[in-house]
C-alpha cells in the first residue's frame, strides 16, 4: 500500500502487481512467464506471483 507504480513511454506491457512483486513484461514475451513460474518453483516461491 502506499506504492507508486509509474510507466511512461512504453507500449503493450502487462504489469502485475502483488504485496511482495511487481512484473513488468512486454505482451509479446507472455511464452516466457513460464520461464518464471519453474524458477520460482525450483525455489520454493511461486507463491510470490
């Protein structure tokens, strides 16, 4: 709470924001959240997106 989140010159991005992250991503990289999610696995903290 509290947070500013400001984006500016920038087009086709999907932003997620949660308590603990924030992803910043190009739409066209979508295939690559995957990637994410198994690193995040691996570690224990997929609970964080």
């Amino acid at each position: 709470e509290g947070k500013l989140v400001a984006v500016v010159g920038v087009s086709d991005l999907v932003i997620v924001d949660t308590k603990d992250s924030l992803l910043v991503m190009q739409k066209s990289k979508d295939q690559d959240i995957k990637k994410i999610i198994t690193q995040l696995e691996e570690k224990g903290e997929v609970e964080r997106l």
